[in-house]
C-alpha cells in the first residue's frame, strides 16, 4: 500500500504518517499480520491513495517504471537488509 502511495505522489505529510504507522505496528507484531493493514488503511485511506492515482500524470514508458521500481526496492532494502535481492 505504502509503494503504491509513494508513486501515485501521495503528499508527504501522508507517506510519514503511513511510516510511522508502520513502526507501530511492527512494534506490536513484528511479523506480518494484525495490525499492520489496519495501521496502514487507517494512514492511507483508499479513497485518499485512488484519489491520487486517478488525478495522476499519464502512464510512463515501462522502462521507467521499472527503473523506478528498482530504486524504490532499493531504499526499502537500504532500511531492511533482510529483504530479498532484487538482482
């Protein structure tokens, strides 16, 4: 949800909520599971994410959304070295 947030440009004050949400839940379960999807849909309310892809530019070339996609990947593994290697 988070991913989808940040490329539809969901404004920032959004996105640091979303984090923050997910650093209480992962303090409460550091698994996957309760609460993680609650915290995140109470963050990032669907209406407000489609809002934001609907009103969005116009769909870029696939090379660039996977360019995009790998940078993204990357940062999330730059925070969580345990996730899988994209190469």
């Amino acid at each position: 949800m988070f991913w989808l947030a940040e490329t539809a440009k969901m404004p920032d004050a959004a996105l640091a909520a979303a984090e923050e949400a997910a650093v209480a839940a992962a303090e409460e379960n550091p698994r996957s599971g309760h609460p993680h999807g609650q915290y995140m849909r109470r963050a990032l309310p669907w209406c407000e994410v489609q809002q934001a892809i609907l009103s969005g530019s116009e769909p870029v070339a696939l090379e660039l959304a996977e360019h995009e996609a790998t940078l993204a990947f990357r940062r999330l593994r730059e925070r969580r070295s345990e996730f899988r290697r994209l190469e």
